[in-house]
C-alpha cells in the first residue's frame, strides 16, 4: 500500500508567522532488540525563515546508551517526490534517506495500513484550533534498507573503541508521523506498539488526554517495597537516573504512634522475618518493638548503610525499602520518560462523553473542540471518575462503616535536614496525620471525619501540634470502590476507580496493581475472549480486603477517648476479618503458629499484607490473645537484640547514607542487579 500524499505546511507560512512541523518514522527489528527513531523537523520564530533539524536515534537492547545526534541546518526544501530535504537528506512516500553525526541511513518504506488521522473531522485540520494537528500517515509500515552507524571513539583518542556497523533492515515494522501546528504542545506522550506475539499484525496507538490547568496534588507520596520493583523492573526506570532525577528518601517501615504504648510501634518491611524475635520482645520488654532489624533501625533513625573503617559499605539488599517521592517531582519525571519513550501527550480538558450504547465510549468531546476517538480508554480523572463512574453509571460502594473519615487538610514543615527512614502515622482527636519526609521538609496531611470536627479546629490541631508547619490545603474524599473497574472499553486506575485513606501507602500499590492486571488483559482485538470478569473480581476482592485491614487500625486503638475514636472502637465494621480475629486470639501471632492453622486463616478472610501484617498490627496494639509459648530463654533473645545494636552503632543516618549511593554508583548497581538483592528482579 502506497503512503498518501502529504502536503508539508511550512512552505506556505506567512513570514509574520511562527509554525513547527515534524516528519518522523519508528522501525523496530521483529527478531533482535533494535529500534530506529528518525526524526526531520521545521522550526519557524515569527518574522524569521524555517530552519530545519535533523535527530538520528538507535537502540540497541545490548548496549547501555543509545546512538543519538542532532543537526540543524538552514537547507530546507521540498524535493518533487517527497515531503522534506534537509541539505541532503530526505523523507518522502517511498522512503527516507540522510546523514547525521556519522550515521548514514537508506530506507524504503511500505505502509501496510491506510492512514490515522487523529482528530475525527476534516475541518479541524484547516481551523485555527485545536492548534496542534497530528497523523500517522503509516500507522502500520515496513521498512527495508540499510543503516550505517559510526564507530566509538575511545576515551584516550586512539583507534575506536568499537568499529563502524551495518545494520540491515529486513521486514522491520514500524509507523510514519506528522505532526504540525501553530505552536508546539507543552508536551506530547504517544506510545506506539506493533508485531504482538499473539497477533503479529496487530498495531497499538495510545496518546495521554491530560489538562495542564488541571493541578497536580502537591504532596509527599509513601509507597511501599513493590513499588520499588514496579519502577525498574516492570516499567524499566534507570535508578541512577531516578535518583538524580526524583531525589527519593528510603522508608523502612511505618511507625505508629498509636495504641496504648507511649512510644507507639514500628511497622517495618521486613515483619515477616522476625529475625530477632516478637515473642521474645513481647515477654522482655512488653512490646513488639525491636523485633527485627528493621525494627531497631526505624528506632534508632538509622539506614542499613554502615560507615566501616571511614568507608560505605550497604546492606541495603538485604532488607526490603519503599520510596518516599516529591509528588509533583515524580509525576514530572514519569511525564518526561514518557515522552522520551514515545507516548504522544494531548494537552486538553475533557468537556463531554460520547457513549454509543450504555456500555461503550465512542468518543470524548474535549473544550477546545476536539473530538478524541479510541478502542479503550482508561480512566485516570480521580475522584470525579468521569469515564467509569459518571458517564457510564457504574454505582459506587461505600466503606463509611469502617473508615469514618472523609477530610484531610495537609501541610509542610520544616525538617532541619533530619530525613527519618520512615512514614510516621499520628494518632489525632478526629483520625491520624501522616509525616512523610522528603528532602526539603515533612510533608503532613490530617485525615480526619467532618462529623467530628470542623475544618478550622483540624487545622489549628494540626497547626498547633506541628508548630511552623505552612499554609493548609484541604482535600475532601470518600472511602469506597466502584462496582467495576472494567466496564465497556473503559478501565478506570487509581482514584476514579477506589479511594482509601493512604494509611498504608496502599494508593500507590493499587495503581501498579491495576496496570500490571491490565497489561496482562487486554486483548489484542475486541474479537478475543475477555478477562474482564477476572479482572474486576480479583481488583475489588484486592480492596476490600485493604478496607478490612485499614479497619482494625480504628477499631483497636486505644491511644485516645475522644468522641471519634470511642465511637471507631465501637463501631468501626471489621466483620470482613472476624475469622481471622477469632484464630488471632486463640493463638497469636498467626505468622508462628502450625502449618494447617496458617493455611486456614489465609482461606477464611482476605488478607491485604498476610499473616504477618496482621499480627504486626493487632500485637502493636495489644489486642488480646493468647500468646504462643517461646522457645527460648529470654537472656538468648536479649544477646541477639544486642548483637542488633552493635551494628547499629555503625549504621548511617539517611541523608549521609543517601549522599554515599549518590558518590558510590557501585553500591547503587549492586542493590539493583546482584542476583542476591531483594530489589534485582520484578516481584509484584
């Protein structure tokens, strides 16, 4: 199938104005892991001639960086057979041929799909808006040809390091684009995806609807340790680069000040291992603190980075972590490696849903007249869920009997460089504040109930309990899901689709959660079986079980009388783990007792964090239950607990830890890549 014939704007600018154009191809290798990104582009400032840009980039899934350059030039023209020259370069329908930075490229072209013309009406291509204008003149093409790449230079200026190379294509696949406009867009992400194992013809186009007059929620977000293994191994994030980039601070756990324990407990990452012993704490010293190593480290405000002889030596690799992440940092680094990677951003505010039945989205109408057309659409609106829960109506389930707050007002505070290697949860008159560390300052957020207390009185609590903390802002939320996750062609991720108070980091966990399921899912063609029963029972029996989590959180806190938290003991619903309750204080904790028993108990109720994240959580409180015997003296867990502390002694704190990784890349590729580190492989 031939290309279409396209017609380049940019010569028939008015010299008073300003304009940008793109002409551009992907090609990826169906057998080996290489990929071709060739980009020839126009420039236009008002009042000046186009100058024109040349961007050669290859991948290669063997090397540790791409081939990449850039050159401008001002010989810019439209040759007779085709759409654009830059000096001697040239794309037009039957191919594409140039030369940038030492890498020499021939290449024919045959499109194997008619043209996708992105916005759904002719006219829009000809008015002034939408000022961004976009097509895949070969959605899904062929390309046939050679490309020459230079060799390495050395660091020393001898011979290469690594000689010139041919590449040969061969029935690589690929697309062709153009885009062009009267200014470029704030940002494009577009992922483009072609030659999928189940259906080699298949071809996936997915852009990003994403308004810029939409605020992101400028607060620290707590994750935990799976996120850590979603990031750069499920999606392929560089730590180097994200530490750089992000600038994260380690959490090892939670530490509640919560319960009747002056001190509150520790809630580490590491809970499941008991690696000095809960019964042995319990019986010594009344409380499950220092049970694990973790434990003592959260404790003693300490990373497992030791300073050994004046040198850094990490044992990071050995105890499980989360991050603690600058939101709008975050989001603005995730928003850049999406782009990078090719995901086209539609910078535009959705006004309207088109529905063609009662469960099918034909298309959004957005403020700007766009009309935005695609096979499925994944609903990322937050609480106003406007896909999933406003225009197709599926009914929401509240969890207010468990989970009593509805409000949170958040703050920042001043740190004075002290980064604690944990999420600290505060028990409050009407609900908790969280404090999440970041580099510049804690950021805290009062979750409390509107029935209990007023606005004003939450924020001269928190205020008066955190002197020096800023401005206030206030969220409002509800507690609940959606009946579905996946209805029609919608799938809605995140806030749109369920909301709990982030007591346990789980917001975050939910979202990767959600789009692992969904990558696994989606078919290739509508035509396919679907898992869409599936994935909607296994996401909402994933978040009613963290309802009946968070739930025991209320109803066994015993730290304060105020009205709200007589009126949670009372009557907080944890029906969802009355089973578990039940065998809990027959014989506690649940993670010590008999294989049958342990079996049981994970039949019987669902278990949001395990065996283990319930006793850490009913034994912090001190629940009562009949405890299991120990099996030791308690002078022999008492000598382990101080061979924990003596390394201890040598154990950094995190913002020296943290400027050790940032001089030390070894330590950073040894937590990440050796076959022994927890955080080395993808382990949702």
């Amino acid at each position: 199938m031939a290309l279409p014939g396209l017609h380049p704007v940019f010569p028939s600018v008015a010299l008073r104005a300003g304009m940008y154009e793109s002409f551009y191809l992907r090609a990826v290798s169906p057998e080996e892991p290489l990929g071709l990104w060739v980009r020839y582009t126009v420039h236009k400032r008002p009042g000046h001639p186009p100058r024109g840009s040349l961007w050669c980039t290859f991948f290669d899934g063997a090397d540790t960086r791409p081939f990449q350059h850039k050159q401008s030039t001002d010989a810019l023209t439209v040759p007779p057979s085709g759409w654009i020259a830059l000096d001697e370069a040239q794309f037009g329908p039957e191919g594409a041929t140039g030369t940038c930075g030492g890498a020499r490229w021939s290449l024919r072209i045959a499109a194997r799909e008619p043209e996708l013309r992105h916005l759904p009406r002719a006219w829009m291509y000809r008015a002034p808006l939408p000022r961004t204008k976009l097509t895949s003149p070969a959605p899904a093409a062929r390309f046939d040809g050679e490309l020459e790449l230079p060799g390495t230079p050395s660091n020393a200026g001898g011979p290469p390091s690594s000689p010139p190379r041919v590449v040969e294509l061969r029935g690589w696949r690929g697309m062709v684009g153009h885009n062009w406009g009267a200014e470029h867009a704030e940002r494009w992400i577009w992922l483009h995806g072609i030659g999928f194992e189940e259906d080699p013809a298949a071809w996936l186009d997915v852009a990003l609807v994403e308004s810029k007059n939409i605020p992101i929620i400028g607060v620290g977000e707590a994750t935990v340790p799976s996120m850590v293994a979603f990031l750069h191994h499920f999606i392929g994030v560089d730590p180097a680069e994200f530490y750089q980039k992000v600038e994260p601070t380690w959490k090892f756990g939670i530490k509640f000040v919560w319960g009747p324990d002056a001190d509150g407990f520790t809630a580490p990452f590491d809970w499941g291992r008991h690696s000095i012993g809960g019964l042995g704490a319990l019986e010594a010293e009344g409380s499950i603190n220092g049970f694990s190593v973790g434990s003592l480290l959260m404790m003693a405000n300490r990373t497992p980075v030791m300073d050994v002889g004046g040198q850094p030596v990490s044992l990071m690799k050995y105890l499980p972590f989360a991050y603690h992440l600058e939101n709008i940092r975050f989001v603005r680094y995730l928003t850049e490696l999406a782009e990078r990677r090719g995901v086209r951003h539609v910078d535009a505010t959705v006004a309207e849903t088109v529905l063609s039945g009662g469960e099918w989205i034909d298309h959004l109408r957005t403020t700007d007249g766009q009309e935005l057309r695609y096979d499925f659409y994944v609903d990322c609106t937050g609480f106003r869920s406007l896909l999933l829960g406003q225009a197709l109506g599926v009914p929401f389930e509240s969890y207010a009997s468990s989970l009593f707050t509805d409000s949170a007002i958040t703050v920042n505070r001043d740190h004075g460089g002290h980064l604690k290697p944990y999420t600290t949860a505060t028990t409050m008159d009407a609900g908790w504040c969280w404090n999440i560390p970041v580099p510049e300052s804690d950021h805290l957020g009062y979750v409390y109930s509107s029935a209990a207390i007023s606005d004003e009185q939450a924020a001269a609590e928190l205020c008066g309990r955190f002197p020096g903390a800023g401005e206030p802002k206030q969220v409002r939320f509800r507690s609940g899901r959606h009946a579905r996750a996946w209805h029609g062609n919608v799938m809605a991720i995140g806030n749109s689709y369920a909301f709990v108070e982030p007591l346990e980091s789980t917001g975050l966990l939910m979202i990767t959660s959600a789009v692992r399921t969904l990558a696994v899912s989606l078919p290739a063609t509508w035509s396919r079986p679907l898992a869409r029963d599936a994935v909607n029972t296994y996401l909402a029996r994933r978040w009613d079980g963290l309802r009946w989590f968070l739930a025991i959180h209320y109803r066994f806190n015993t730290r304060l009388d105020t009205p709200f938290w007589k009126q949670a003991r009372s009557h907080a619903d944890v029906s969802g783990l009355q089973p578990i309750l039940d065998v809990f204080a027959s014989g506690a904790p649940l993670s010590r007792r008999q294989p049958a028993i342990r079996r049981m108990a994970g039949e019987v109720a669902p278990l949001f964090y395990g065996l283990a994240g319930i006793d850490n959580v009913l034994l912090g409180q001190h629940v009562p239950a009949q405890l299991m015997p120990t099996a030791e003296p308690t002078k022999q867990w008492r000598a382990r607990k101080r061979a924990a502390e003596a390394l201890l002694r040598h154990a950094l704190p995190q913002r020296e830890a943290l400027s050790a990784f940032a001089t030390c890349p070894d330590m950073l590729r040894q937590l990440y890549e050796d076959p022994d580190s927890w955080a080395a492989s993808d382990r949702p």
